[in-house]
C-alpha cells in the first residue's frame, strides 16, 4: 500500500467509532518553506503545487487531508484545481494543521520605506517594474487609493468627458500620468469608475468606451434617479494628501504611502497584491471538479485590475458592460441617460465581476472555518457567468457548502453565487443549473470596499440556495440579494420591457427560469445601506416560486427592509422582524409588471410602513403583519431576534450576537478590574467575551448646550486610571443603536458614577450615522458643551482615541490602530483631576430602544 501511496504519505485511522471497512485517511504535510519535491512527508513538508501533485494516486483509496503548517504562503500563480484534483467519491481536505493559522495570498510584502521628495510626510518603497494595483492591505485594513472629493458644481459631465467649472481645478491639466487618474460616481445605486485619456484645459477628456459605456443605461453618471450623485478623481500623485492613502507608479517601480505623522511605514504590514485569483476549482460539464474541502485557511491578497483598463460601467450589484457598442445612439448621452431601446438590447452582453476564490463545474465543494480578508474583488464566486472565471466554464456548481466563514475587507461581495446570461437562468445543457448551494453561519461584515454596488451576500440563478443563519453588517448596499432580472426572462417576460423595446432583439421565454425553491432564514442583517439611496436589506428580483425568507432579524438599517423588485413573483416573507428603516416595499407600481403572487404575513416592524402599491391587482396578500412600539416586541418577536446569525461556535468579535440582544444576552459579566457606570433612562446592559466588550444604554445623549441638559449613558472604565502621559484607545467594531446620533466610544472624567456633575470630562464616539466627534467640557459644569468633528465612513471598525498631557488632551481617530488622524486641535480642561477615570461609554440618543455597541482592543496606556 505504501508503495501506491507514496513514501512519504501517512495512513492515520479515525479515533472514533466507525465501520470496519471505512477506509483509511491519508495526510500529506504542506509548509510555507516546503520543497517542490519529495513526498509531502511530516518530516519533509512540500509546496502546496508539490502536495496537489503527489496527492492524486491516493485519492482512490479514500479520503485524503494536505495539512497546512502555520506561516505565509505566498503564490506566484494561482491554484487550479481540475477534475484529477478532485476526490471524486471521496474528499481531499485542504486543512489548517492542529492550531495552525495559515494564509494563502496574492501579495507580497512591502518593505524598504524611505521619505519622498513628493509631499509633507510621503513616503516611498521600491516595488517590481510595470507591477499595477488597485488595492493595497495596510495592517490588514484597504487602504484607500489618493482621491479628491468634487463638489457636483465642480464639473459638468459631457458626451466626451467633464468640463471643469471650478477655476482651484486648474491645476489637474498640469499633472502627469493623467491617464492613470480615474473618475468616480455614486449615483442611487451604481458605483462606476471611468479612466481619464487627457487634461487639457478645463476639459477632461474620458477614455473611451468606458465612458460612453457609463453614460447611457440607468443612474448614469450624468442621471442618477432619486438622489445627486457623489463624484471623486482617483489614483494621481497629486492628490495623496490624506493619512493612510497611497499611489503607485508601476513605470517607475515606486509605491507612494502616506502614513499618520510619526508613524514609520517600516513598522507597519503593508501588502502589495500580484495576483487577481487565488483558487480557480473548475472542470467540465463532462468532468467536474468533485470532493474538495477548504478548512481553517486566511485567503488574502488579491487585486481585480480591469476596471483600470476598461472602467467599471456597473450596472447592479457587480453585473458591468464593456467594450464599444456599435449600436449605441450617437446621442446617447442624451436620449439614453434614464434608458433607452438600444440599451436594452445589450443587457445580454453583460459581465460579471469575478471571484478571488471561485468554483464552477464542480459539485460536493465546501469551505469550513476560513477567512476571506484583503481580496480586490468578490471574495467567493460559486457558479458564476463564464466571462467570470478563469477557466472559461461557468455555471455547475451542485452541492456546494460555505459554512462558518468570516468575509471582512474585501473589495466586493462576501460571496457571490450564480449567473446572469441565458445559460444561467435557461441552461443550454442541464448540467449548468447552479443548485443545491448552502450558505450558512458566515459573518460577512466590511465587503463590497472598493464596488461599493455590491451586496454582501448575491445569489442570482439557482435552485436551493439555503442561505441561513449568516451575519451581514456594515456594507454599502444590501445586505442579501436574491434573484436577477427584473421579470425579464420569466416565462411570458415582463410587459415593462415589451414597452422599452427588449423583445426586439433577446428571447421572450415561454418556461421558467432555475430561480426556485431558495430559502432565506434566520440571517442576522444590520448596518446595510450606507451609501445609497435604492435597494434593501433583503432584496429580491424575479419570480421564484417554492421561495420562502422567514425568521431573519433586520436592524440598524436605511431605506427598505424587505424589497420585492420588479417581476419578484410567488416568494413568502413570515416571521421577520424588522426594526427601524421602512417595513415592506413591493414594486407594483406599473400594472403591467409582474410583481405578483406574493404573500407577507406574521412580520413584525417598529418603523416606517408598508408600500404595496396595486396589491390587490397584483395578488400580494398582506396579513397579520405587526406594528410595534418602541422595542416592546412580542416574545415571539424576540425569539426570532435572540435566535438569528451565527451558531455560537462560529461568532467572533464582528457578531453582534456575540453578546445577543439585552434580552437575551449571552455574555459573561464584565471583568474584574473594570468597573460599571449607568445613567441611561432604562438602565445599561454590559457584557464581556473574551477581550470584547458590550454596552446597551437607552440614554437621551451626552451633550449640555444649546439648551440641551443631557448626561445619560453606560460605561465600562478603570477607576482612577489616567493620569498626565497616558492614553485611552478603544476599537468601536459596530455601533448597532438606530439613532444617526448615537455615540459609542473612549471617554475620562473626574469620576464617571457622578453623571451631570462631574468634571474633566471628554469623549470621542462614533456615531452610528455622521462621523466621530470629538466632545468636551469646556467650563467644568459636568455637561459636555464644546465639539470637534471628523466626517469619515463609520460602516466599519474606528479604533478611537483620547491622549492627555497635564491638563491638555489630544482625540483621534484610526482605521487600522496605527495610524491615527486628529479630530480637531487640542484642548484644555483645566478641572481635571490628577488621576482621572477611563473607559469606553454609549448612549443610543433614544431613550425608548438600545441596541448592544460592540468594542474590543480597549487599552489604557500610560
């Protein structure tokens, strides 16, 4: 047998009870250093290219684990994994070694810093020559690309580009590499980025197609439909102005960063991504891929290069056009900004975004336990278009499971699942129906960076998609995302898009599509929709017969929870509860769509209402649907609340469940060593979980001017702790209060039990809407009266921070708890004692509901 098996190759028996003919499993070893030779022993592991290798004549024999050793690995290339890799009947696991954590990445590590003669406090690293890149990982945290901010009267968008209408622009037709500059637009729901040809003047002329490409469809550049637009320039030299930002120059082989002052980019883990994929798992319709396992691995370091040539015309939710259309009116700027025939004609051309990680052609594929972080695109794509995946083949994928994963700072989706062209929704050959996909017990939080259009979690085509128990928080569009198409390719289409010409030119389909008998349930969805005005929570396109979405939890949200988009037909939404944000909306507006058949009944909602327009012509039945007060839920309402996201085993630091609700809470008391401080109009809940802390306080605010007397809050704190040299930090991973003014952050005091009375008071908190502010006593009277304010994004962890010296104290503010920005100039509270109280403190500006506010790293320095 060993013979067979390899030398080097381990036989081990399962320790537990099984039956007498289960085979064997074998264990080759895989190590950062490991060799491309050899047999993949303990003794002597091998690369993980040798392992894949030496593996494929025992797969026959039974399962088959590559045991990753703790360290880097770092590619060259990406993994392929065809159907010979496969285990066929059997499974390989490619798994994290007992207590190991190890890292498959994309990136190389950057190093070498020295001050640049290119700005106040720049620095520059030497990197390979002709080396382009959209991203870069500082500390395990996107780092954003230098840009500036334009103001909508700053430019007028032309046929052929922008006209500069602000004269202090003028500059930009001075700059070099001005082809490297990109613009970019946030319209209501669309994230589109255009290259730049030529500055010349004031005008800026946009290469081409990809700006013809962004200026004709829906919430065009020029036209976006509910709200005005949000426009920067991106990628120029000149503009790397901010902390943390940053420019390459791939001609010249130069990394530009631009660290906070004082901080040396020697000391800091800065990741350089080379590769756009990490694994590519795909086969044939005729050979799939079967039997693979991904178990316990950190997937980084990656970075998605094509918009930098072919600009980003996004469509919705990572769907994009490219190339040149010689159908496209020649005064489409204008007769095709809000649609036009034409434009429909192209919609089955589109292309999707691909995945860092993707899987197509394969069936009985699952990953357990990862983490997907620091990716340049959709970290997982399962079953996507062709045109997304390396290997050409799209679609396939069967049986899949994704279970317990951690999705986080990644440049689009967590995961992506499914596809939009006809093969997708009416496949050519069977063998193509994405089915059978289960998403569970995943936390997606801080995806969709970069394309921002994106939803955390995206399932398009597919039958049995069981999407449960996952945690979406802190994304800028919508939390899950099911169905594609607006009706469109449902037997008898749309009358919508019989009107707009669509038919002309793409099949009428007389039969169903593959969207059918999806389930989702028990998500735990909060913090969605930060940066648009269109879309939901939970969001839906199509019909979908068999199709139900029950006990999910919605909070913390904007615009609509649950949305039935045009042709979203024959679905069930029961027994989710819905706090703040608007209930319910169904997109029947036009008698002529199909968002029909639809039944909603037994949800629960404390804000906003239902908008059903037409339901009785469309057959949406709305029954038995609850409006609350307040938090006063119904215990069958709390149930479904305590009960939703992740399963205990798999909660981390980003769940908000960690801690449950404040009326189911699961958390031990806090500490010994820290103390606890309510003045909240119902009281505050504090818990603890390892380093990670929770404050639930149902208080009116901290603020005492303007006529306003308010001091109520809930902290967790060391009595006595700072003195003059020290430093409170705290790392605000999640502020889950409703109000845009709710505070969660460090503060010191005098002593923090005397509410409205004591002195040497300040605060810096993340609100959970507009910033952080910086907040301070400034005549000793116990009320904070004086504010600093920094408007920066909040859907994500801020690590925040108050230092004193005597009695002048410094606020700041981080994303990566290394570099940190002050929040306006320092300030003197004089009636500060010697030895102060510090800690962390929130108040919900509400004080009918509190939600629990997540903190972890909190740190008392002296």
């Amino acid at each position: 047998m060993l013979a067979v098996l390899g030398a080097g190759a381990v036989i081990v028996s399962a320790l537990v009870a099984a039956p007498a003919q289960a085979a064997p499993v074998t264990i080759f070893y895989a190590a950062p250093d490991g060799k491309d030779a050899g047999h993949c022993s303990q003794a002597m592991p091998c690369s993980l290219e040798r392992a894949q290798h030496v593996l494929r004549p025992s797969i026959k024999h039974g399962d088959v684990t590559v045991q990753l050793a703790d360290g880097v690995y770092r590619l060259s290339k990406p993994l392929t994994f065809s159907a010979e890799d496969g285990g066929g009947d059997n499974t390989v696991h490619w798994a994290a070694a007992p207590g190991a954590h190890p890292e498959i990445t994309g990136a190389s590590s950057v190093g070498g810093w020295t001050p640049s003669s290119a700005g106040a406090g720049i620095w520059q690293a030497p990197t390979p020559a002709g080396l382009d890149t959209r991203q870069l990982y500082v500390d395990g945290v996107i780092a954003p690309r230098a840009s500036i901010k334009l103001a909508n009267s700053d430019v007028t968008p032309t046929p052929t580009g922008l006209t500069v209408d602000n004269p202090s622009l003028a500059y930009l037709a001075t700059l070099p590499d001005q082809g490297r500059i990109e613009f970019e637009s946030l319209g209501d729901f669309t994230n589109r980025y255009s290259p730049v040809q030529s500055i010349a003047g004031a005008q800026i002329t946009m290469a081409q197609p990809a700006w013809d490409d962004n200026t004709w469809g829906w919430d065009t550049v020029q036209s976006s439909l509910l709200a005005a637009p949000t426009w920067y320039l991106d990628n120029s030299l000149a503009f790397l102005t901010q902390t943390n930002q940053w420019y390459i120059d791939p001609q010249a082989g130069t990394l530009y960063y631009k660290p906070a002052a004082g901080v040396d980019p020697n000391t800091l883990d800065i990741e350089l991504p080379h590769l756009q994929s990490l694994l590519s798992i795909g086969g044939t319709y005729d050979q799939p891929v079967q039997g693979l396992s991904f178990e316990g691995i950190r997937f980084s370091g990656t970075s998605w290069l094509e918009p930098s040539t072919d600009g980003y015309a996004d469509q919705q939710n990572g769907l994009f056009i490219k190339g040149a259309y010689d159908y496209r009116p020649a005064d489409a700027f204008t007769s095709c900004a809000r649609g036009c025939e034409m434009f429909e004609r192209a919609r089955t051309t589109w292309f999707q975004e691909p995945g860092a990680v993707q899987v197509s052609a394969a069936s009985r594929i699952s990953f357990t336990g990862n983490t997907f972080t620091d990716l340049g695109s959709s970290a997982l794509g399962i079953g996507n278009d062709a045109n997304a995946t390396t290997t050409g083949v799209g679609y396939g994928a069967s049986s899949i499971q994704v279970t317990g994963n951690r999705f986080v700072e990644d440049s689009g989706h967590g995961i992506s699942v499914g596809g939009v062209l006809p093969d997708a929704h009416h496949p050519s050959d069977p063998r193509m129906t994405n089915k059978d996909i289960t998403i569970q017990d995943n936390t997606v939080d801080r995806v969709s960076v970069d394309y921002k259009d994106n939803g955390g979690i995206l399932s398009t085509y597919v039958t049995n998609a069981q999407i449960l128990h996952n945690e979406v928080a802190n994304v800028p569009y919508d939390g899950i995302d099911t169905g594609y198409g607006w009706g469109i390719n449902d037997a008898g289409g749309s009358n919508d898009y019989v009107d707009r010409g669509y038919y002309t030119y793409n099949t009428l389909y007389t039969t169903p599509t593959t969207l059918k008998d999806n389930r989702v349930e028990g998500n735990l969805v909060h913090n969605t929709k930060a940066r648009f005005a269109d879309g939901g929570t939970l969001y839906n396109l199509s019909a979908s017969p068999g199709s139900v979405v029950d006990k999910n939890y919605l909070f913390n949200i904007s615009g609509v929870g649950l949305y039935l988009d045009e042709g979203s037909r024959s679905l069930t939404y029961e027994n989710n509860v819905v706090q703040g944000g608007s209930f319910v909306f169904t997109n029947a507006y036009s008698l002529r769509n199909n968002t029909s058949d639809n039944v909603i009944q037994d949800n629960w909602y404390n804000s906003g209402g239902v908008s059903a327009p037409n339901a009785a012509a469309h057959n949406n039945t709305l029954v038995n649907n609850v409006k609350v007060s307040g938090a006063n839920w119904p215990q069958a309402a709390r149930d479904v609340m305590c009960a939703a996201g992740v399963a205990p085993q798999y909660r981390t630091a980003l769940n908000a469940n960690l801690f449950g609700l404040a009326d189911c809470p699961v958390s031990s008391p806090v500490a010994s060593g820290f103390a606890t401080a309510g003045s909240s109009a119902a009281g505050s809940y504090f818990g603890q979980t390892g380093g990670t802390f929770g404050i639930a306080a149902a208080g009116a605010d901290v603020w005492g001017a303007g006529g306003q007397h308010d001091d109520q809050f809930g902290a967790i704190y060391r009595a006595g702790s700072l003195a003059s040299g020290s430093s409170v930090s705290a790392r605000v991973v999640s502020v889950n209060d409703a109000n845009a003014w709710a505070k969660s952050g460090v503060v010191v005091r005098n002593d923090l039990t005397q509410a409205g009375t004591s002195a040497g008071y300040a605060v810096v908190a993340v609100t959970a809407r507009n910033g952080v502010d910086f907040e301070w006593d400034s005549n000793g009277d116990g009320y904070l009266d004086s504010s600093a304010h920094a408007a920066i994004d909040v859907f994500r962890p801020v690590w925040v921070q108050l230092s004193r010296s005597g009695t002048s104290f410094t606020a700041s503010y981080s994303y990566d708890g290394t570099n940190y920005v002050p929040i306006g100039s320092p300030v003197t509270l004089s009636t500060a004692a010697a030895t102060q109280d510090a800690g962390i403190l929130s108040t919900s500006h509400d004080v009918t509901q509190s939600a629990i506010n997540q903190f972890d790293s909190v740190a008392i320095r002296h």
